[in-house]
C-alpha cells in the first residue's frame, strides 16, 4: 500500500531501501518474510519519501502520505544543493 501510495515500481523502492526487487515482490506477495534489518530498510525509505505509519489504534494500522510525490522531489532537490539560499541573523 505504501509503494502504491508514492506510486513507484518495485525497482525504485529497492534502489531507494537497498534491497533487492526480489525481497519485496516475495513479500509483498506474502511468499517469505523479511528480516528485521531489511524491513527497517525498506521502512526508513518509505519514510523518507514522505510516507507515514500509523499505528494500530482499534481502526486497523495504516499509512498515507506526508508530502506528495512533487513535494518530497523539490525537498530532495533542495537538501542535496544544500536547502534555500537565505539571510543570515549573525
């Protein structure tokens, strides 16, 4: 659901996490499981494209999107060209 929700391919998520594509089609096709270090992985790149987990609260855990996929490129851009040019307060 998080994948589809930033609308990117399996590859893309596996480039982004450093997983291989086969790791998340068997899991995403409930055929294996995922270690511990891999679903963190694959966590910290969901995160860092702006996809946010919710927890279990009685309504069944979740995700959705913090940013949209435009948003989370512009601040991608700007963090690797070192962020908005501004004024200094010194």
């Amino acid at each position: 659901m998080a994948r589809a929700a930033l609308k990117i391919g399996v590859r893309d998520l596996a480039e982004m996490a450093n997983v291989t594509t086969a790791t998340l089609t068997r899991y995403e096709n409930e055929r294996g499981g995922m270690h511990a270090d891999t679903r963190d992985k694959v966590k910290r790149a969901l995160e860092s494209a702006g996809v946010v987990f919710i927890p279990e609260n009685g309504g069944g855990a979740g995700v959705r999107l913090k940013f949209n996929r435009r948003e989370v490129k512009a601040i991608e851009r700007l963090e690797n060209e070192g962020g908005i040019v501004g004024d200094d307060d010194v």
